[in-house]
C-alpha cells in the first residue's frame, strides 16, 4: 500500500494516536493527540499554545508516533513512524474543524480557538504491522523524502541450505523454494532466533 494510503490510515481509522516527543531533559514524553488532517505531503494535528507538549515540539521539532485498531492483540493493526514537524500556524483550523466537528465541544468559539496552532509532519518513515494475518503481515513505508532506518535479516551467500532456519522460524517465512534461502520480510518478526541457530553465521541484522 502506498504511504499516502497509510497516512489516511492513521487519520481515517485510528485517529487518535499515542505522540512521543522530547523534553528539555532529553526524557521521552508520551501524550494522545488526534490527527486531524491527512493528505500526500503529510499529517497534520492541532495544539494549545500553553501546552507542554506545544513547548516540546518547538525545541525538538521531531515525533514518533504510534496508533492501532483492533479488540485485542491477535485482531490488531498498528502504524508506527518517526518524522520531522513543522508549525504552520492557524491556516487550516476551518477545515480542520469542519472535517471534525467533535472539536467544537473542547474549542466552542472563536475566542477560544486562538490558543490554536497546526503542526504538518512533514517528512516521516514508519511501519504498518498486522497481528490479524497469519503469518504476520508489515510493511514499510516513507514520504516527504525521509529514508527508513528498519532493521532486517538477511540470509547471505554462506548459506548452505541446511534449513535450521526453517524449522526454527515461528511465522515459517523462510523459503526455500527457490536455490537459495530467503527471509520473506513481509511476514517477519525479527525475532531472531534464524540468526542465533544459523551453524554458519549465514543470517546477518542488517539496517535499511
Ligand atoms: C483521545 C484524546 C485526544 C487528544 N487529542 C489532543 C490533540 O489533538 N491535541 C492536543 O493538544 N491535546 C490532545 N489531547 C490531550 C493531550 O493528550 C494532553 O493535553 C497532553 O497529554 C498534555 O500534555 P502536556 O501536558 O505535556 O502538554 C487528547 C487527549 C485525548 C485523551
């Protein structure tokens, strides 16, 4: 699926998603905040200007950001991803408003609605992993320019096709129908026990 198609995701079916940020003390700090807008160059969310987390975003203006669907963990989506915002002030609070109109409760007049300001996340890279698909199903995905930094296993050419891997693999997503073993990355857990049991160092941890 395209990234544009999973930021519509998040928006669209999550909604509301767990931030973290970065305070002055270099801390990780979580909070829920909903996105409100989503479209090719990114997703956007609102905040109050007296917020903490307002505070936060202006001195390290990056975010991860993770949200999931689902009742319980074998019937759950989640999209997590890390990217770079910026603020671009009251410019969208109409059609934000207008595309969710629950936030009249919490801002009821314009007076109120001054305390607002928008953020883009404007460049980003992340991961949607489904728990409902057996084997596992995840997938990556990046936009506004930003590289992706997954990390993945990689069977190298010292393997000699003695299928430990293969039996050991909890998802059974190693081929190896073809002449040389292959990690199928789409249905991995990076559990690693491929790479521990591996009698010839054959299976490498490798960054994208
Ligand atoms: C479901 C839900 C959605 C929220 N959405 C937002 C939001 O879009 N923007 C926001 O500023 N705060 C939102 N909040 C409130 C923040 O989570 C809360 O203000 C934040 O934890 C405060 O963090 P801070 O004190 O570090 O600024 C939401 C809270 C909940 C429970």
């Amino acid at each position: 699926m395209s990234a544009e198609k999973y930021l519509q995701m998040i928006q669209q079916d999550i909604h509301s998603v767990v931030f973290a940020t970065i305070d002055e003390n270099q801390f990780p700090v979580t909070c829920v905040i909903d996105i409100m807008l989503a479209d090719k160059d990114g997703l956007y969310f609102l905040t109050a200007k007296g917020k903490a987390f307002y505070e936060r975003l202006q001195n390290q203006p990056v975010i991860s950001i993770t949200g999931m669907i689902g009742n319980d963990t074998l019937s759950s989506k989640s999209v997590t991803l890390r990217g770079e915002v910026r603020e671009i002030g009251q410019g969208l609070l109409s059609e934000i408003f207008e595309k969710n109109p629950y936030m009249k409760a919490i801002y009821p007049n314009a007076a109120s609605r001054t305390a607002l300001t928008v953020f883009q996340i404007y460049k980003g890279s992340g991961e949607f992993f489904d728990l409902s698909q057996k084997p596992i199903f995840r997938e990556r995905f990046s936009f506004g320019g930003m590289e992706s930094h997954m990390q993945y296993f990689f069977v190298t050419d010292k393997c000699n096709g003695c299928e430990c891997c293969v039996k050991i693999c909890p998802q059974n997503c190693i081929d190896i129908s073809s002449c040389t073993t292959k990690i199928q990355q789409e249905h991995c857990l990076h559990c690693g026990k491929c790479m521990e049991i591996c009698p010839l160092q054959a299976i490498e941890r490798r960054t994208l």
